[in-house]
C-alpha cells in the first residue's frame, strides 16, 4: 500500500512539473537582434520580440533566408549574424514571483538632435513604394536621397551632382503616412542619401510579418564597432504575438546650405517643355529600345509640334529608327503641314526643324534605356517632350485615380535626360 501510495505521488509530482515547464515557456518572451554585415555595404539589422515557442520556427526559417552571399563571383557569403540582446521570463505563482534577466550589448537610441521624424506609414503607402517606385528607382541607381517636408516625401535621383538622369517621385503625405510629425530648424525639411536595396528589403520583410502597423522614425544608435551614434531610419512593425523592428542605416541629415542647394535644383526641375507628346505603349517602346541599344550608344530624339515622334541611332555601317506619328500634343502645337507622304521620316523632320515647328537633342542610349524603367510604377500614361533650348529630354509619367481617367495630382513622377547635343531646338 504505501508502494502505491508512493507511486501515485510521483506521478502527481511528474504532472505537475510538466504543466509548470508548459507555464513559464508560455510566460518567456525573447528578444533579439540579428545584424548582417558585408564588405564594402551597410549594415541592416533586425530586431525581433517573440514568444519563446516561436524562436524555434524563427530559427530554422527566418534566419536563413537573411544570409545571402555577398557576391555571386567568390560564391561564399561575407555575411555574418551575430546574436544577441535580452532574454527575460517571468513565473508567478501564488506566493512566489521568480525573475530572471539577461542583458547584453544594447543598443541606445538616441534622437538626431531637434530633427525629428516619426510616421506610420499606410498599407496603399507600403504597397506603392515596396512594389512600384522603390524597384524602378533601384533600377536608375542604387542611392537616392529621400527629401521630407510639411506637406510632401520625394524621391530624388542626382539633383545635387547633376551626372546621370535625373528622377524626381512625389507624394503628398496623405498617401503614403498617417499621423506625420516632422520638425527641423531648417522649416521642418529634412533630406538624407539611402540605399534603396536596404530599404526594399526592410518594406519587404515588414510586409511578410503582417503587423498591425508600420511605424518609420528617424533615429540614431551607436552601432556595432562603432564609439558614435549613427542616424538609422527605423522600421517597427507591431503584430499581435510579435514585433520587428529594423534599422536602415542612412546618411547624415544634409545640412542647411546643401537643403537649400536641392530645394533649388527641385524647383528648378520642375518646369515643363513647351511640347509634350503622348507615346501610345511603353513596353512597345521598351522592346524597341532593348535592340537600338545594340546599334550605338546615341540616340537622336526628334519631337515636333504636330505629334511626331522621332528615334534615331547610328553606327558607321547601319542608320536605324522609328517614327511615332500624329500622337496626342499637349502644349504649344500646330497643325500638321500637307507633305508627301513618299518622303522618309529623316526628310520630314528635317523640314519641320527648318519651319521651327520641332526640336531635336542627342542623349546617351543608357540614359534612356534607364528612364523606361520606370514603367515598373505602372503609370497611365506617358509623354515625351525637350525643354527650352534644348536643355534636357523630359519624360513625364501620369497616374490616374484609381477607376476613373482623372489625374491623380497626389502623385507626380518626371525624368530629365542630360543632353549630349542640343541639335536645334
């Protein structure tokens, strides 16, 4: 009997301590940060907050996917994680209460002076910039600057050095943000460089965990290595079981002279050609492109009044081009001359440039090619036009209302191609 009685007690004591270790597992939360590091690029980190039966699932599929080989040519990745923060549980039982904390290498936040920036960004933000405009600009170049105001975010491709194409993205705030507060001592402006592929990557991985809401700050931390804070753009996205937050590391704030020097540039951007032609299909023109792009490294553009559209490129053994014609004209235009319609595309521009009825520039084909990626926006629409004197190409793209053929003003995106030779204008 007391052979039983013991037996019982064991099992009571087994069942007991099964449903206790099942208690403080539930109560364990951990959090952690995961940093990846790779010559010659920056730093993105991850910090994530769980409960602690997730952390297995977490390790054998998130951790993975987050080292990727640095370069393709050696086929060995230079990425190393490092692991480490806090891990914190809590039993409480009636009587007792037992604690334990581990705390290592924290990060300290700390905010960029009187400069502050703090929104949440809206899902149809999320969406625009993660699946539109961020891949298109990654496509004209790997850094922009990103220029915050009162009333707009703007995504800015070489204003300041004025080498490369142009490009120039605009949202007022009400589409991508909600609750936006931003302050400077330069009137509430604040404009810095970042690397578009980290920032895709942060939106992207922010989109996959599905919380409830994105929140963006502007920050600094004093990262690993490193005695000095750094400013981080700071992605945190809250769900019901878990938080992630990532940090993309950006430049220093540029200063009151070189924001005046972009507002400049930006205002000065923003002018229109007298002329601009509606091309019909830009993955017609795309496709056209992707084989002149072989002929030669020039392409002569020719726009008249009228809404003919000229492209041209040569080499020292072909001459090779296209000719758009009697296409939509907003702007100055004319009506279009009685020409025998025998004659070749290059003897019709010829005599509309004579009749200062059409303008032709030369720009690099690489320029140009590069300006059709932004067809990865997905515009309505998109017109062709030189501006005075022959000083640039501008491509200008329009967006509709959703459902409707009205212009979508709250969103505006235009390129300017440097001109490698005026022609006439």
């Amino acid at each position: 009997m007391e052979g039983t009685l013991f037996n019982y007690k064991m099992l009571l004591n087994l069942i007991l301590h099964i449903i206790s270790i099942k208690y403080i597992m539930n109560c364990v939360t951990c959090s952690f940060q995961l940093s990846r590091y790779q010559t010659g690029e920056s730093t993105s980190t991850t910090v994530y907050q769980i409960g602690f039966p997730a952390f297995t699932l977490l390790i054998f599929t998130y951790i993975p996917e987050f080292i990727s080989p640095a370069s393709q040519n050696s086929g060995k990745s230079t990425a190393r994680v490092i692991l480490r923060g806090r891990l914190q549980w809590k039993w409480k039982h009636p009587g007792c209460e037992i604690r334990h904390l581990l705390n290592y290498n924290a990060n300290t936040e700390y905010e960029e002076g009187r400069m502050k920036f703090k929104a949440f960004l809206r899902p149809h933000g999320v969406n625009l910039l993660e699946r539109r405009f961020i891949p298109a600009f990654d496509k004209i170049g790997r850094v922009c600057h990103l220029y915050l105001t009162r009333d707009h975010a703007i995504l800015l491709h070489n204003l300041l050095n004025g080498d490369g194409i142009q490009a120039i993205a605009q949202f007022k705030k009400e589409v991508l943000f909600e609750d936006y507060r931003i302050s400077s001592q330069n009137d509430d402006r604040i404009a810095l460089a970042v690397d578009l592929g980290l920032l895709h990557r942060a939106l992207r991985s922010s989109v996959s965990m599905d919380g409830d809401r994105l929140q963006i700050k502007l920050v600094k931390k004093r990262a690993v290595a490193s005695e000095h804070p750094m400013p981080f753009l700071t992605f945190e996205s809250k769900g019901y079981r878990s938080a992630v937050i990532q940090d993309v590391p950006v430049s220093k704030p540029l200063s009151r002279v070189d924001v005046h020097h972009l507002q400049t540039a930006l205002d000065m951007a923003q002018g229109l050609p007298q002329t601009l032609v509606q091309v019909p299909d830009l993955f017609q023109l795309q496709s056209l492109v992707e084989r002149l792009k072989h002929v030669g490294e020039l392409l002569n553009v020719s726009i008249t009044q009228y809404g003919d559209l000229h492209l041209q490129v040569s080499s020292t053994l072909v001459t090779l081009g296209t000719e758009y014609r009697k296409l939509r004209v907003l702007g100055v235009q004319v009506d279009a001359p009685a020409v025998d319609d025998s004659i070749s595309a290059s003897a019709r521009i010829e005599l509309a440039l004579q009749r200062g009825e059409a303008s032709s520039v030369q720009v690099s084909m690489k320029h140009f090619a590069k300006s059709l990626q932004c067809y990865l926006t997905k515009p309505d629409s998109a017109f062709y036009g030189i501006a005075s004197q022959g000083a640039c190409l501008t491509v200008i793209f329009q967006f509709f209302i959703p459902g409707t053929r009205q212009t979508d003003r709250s969103i505006s995106l235009h390129c300017r191609l440097p001109v490698l030779d005026t022609g006439t204008a």
